[in-house]
C-alpha cells in the first residue's frame, strides 16, 4: 500500500495535544512496513508542518493518534551532510534515483534549548513517489545520534557575523536562517509547542 492507495478525504482532520488541526490529504501519509525502532507494529504515519514551528515539521501515527515525532531538514542544520542509503535500502524503499527520497531526521527535544538534537545517523528516508518509508543507518559515515541543534546554530551565527563584518561576501542561505531557527526553538519551548514523543 502507498499513500496513493490510501482511501483518506482531504477533509480527514488530526488534532490533539500536541498539534494544531491541520487537514491531512493522501500526498503526506507514509507508509512504514516495518515500522520504526520501539514502534514496530505502527505503519502509518502522516507529515504535517504547522506554520508556527518551522523549520520544524511533525510526522504523527494516523493510529494511536497520540504518537508524534518532531523532525527537521538534516541538510538545513548539518552543512555537508550526506548519508548513504545501503543497496538493501535502496531496494526495500524502491528508490530509482536521487529524486524519489525525501530525508528528513528525528529531533528529541528538551526544555532546556541547548540540549535539543536530532538524529544524524539514523534518518527516515520516504519515496516520495510511493509513499513508502523507513528508518536507515548511515554505515559507510558517522554521524552523531544527537547531533546539537543550538550549539550548531550558535557557531554559524558567529560565521555570518564575522564575514559580514569582512565584508568576504554575500551570505549563504544557511547563515541567514540561523536568526530564525534559534528565535523559533525558544518560542516553541516556552509556549509548549514542540514536544517530544
């Protein structure tokens, strides 16, 4: 089953503790055959990006509806990043190229802000021409298990202001953002909004 077998209406509405009442539509509900770690017989899962977190996003269990993950663009928080999806992956997933995946990681979130990290080494990979999903393991690198969000973001923020004030030229995309992923972190955290599984 993909998520274009799914007999879901786009007027279907999640809404619980954690998030806000966001339609969920058949081009964001992922199937997971095997799961994920602790939760092996959960299998459906569906993506949902309210606004006022971003750049986080939420993938939440269509069943029991009160299972949620917070998740993030590895790419956006780790410069150079690239993980390598295993042969037996890339067939499981039914991956033809670079342009069927969608990688995104788990964040495990904290009160306390300069403790927020997410999983580097063991990312979800979507087809997003199927709609099927799992858990890989980056086996040919290494990359932390709780790669630090805050701390990442404090050290960029200091690259942009010290090319800024060498004038060494334009910003890139990754600095610019930074400002803004530290002011939504602690607005989330205060107002309660990110939580974690």
């Amino acid at each position: 089953m993909n998520n274009h077998d799914m007999q879901t209406s786009d007027k279907r509405v999640l809404s619980n503790s954690r998030l806000v009442s966001l339609p969920v539509r058949p081009e964001n509900i992922f199937h997971f055959p095997d799961g994920l770690p602790a939760f092996e017989t959960i299998h459906e899962f569906v993506v949902l990006c309210p606004p006022d977190i971003k750049p986080f996003f939420v993938m939440q269990s269509l069943e029991p509806r009160n299972l949620a993950f917070i998740c993030i663009d590895p790419f956006l928080v780790c410069p150079g990043y690239s993980p390598v999806i295993s042969e037996a992956d890339v067939k499981l997933l039914g991956l033809n190229g670079p342009e069927d995946v969608f990688i995104y990681s788990i964040v495990t979130v904290t009160r306390d802000v300069h403790k927020i990290s997410a999983n580097l080494q063991g990312p979800i990979a979507i087809n997003i021409r199927t709609g099927m999903g799992r858990q890989i393991l980056c086996h040919e690198k290494e990359y932390p298990v709780r790669y630090q969000l805050w701390q990442i973001a404090s050290e960029l923020e200091k690259s942009r202001r010290c090319n800024v004030a060498r004038q060494s030229g334009p910003e890139t995309a990754s600095h610019i953002v930074w400002p803004t992923i530290q002011s939504n972190i602690q607005q989330s955290i205060m107002t309660g909004t990110v939580k974690s599984p």
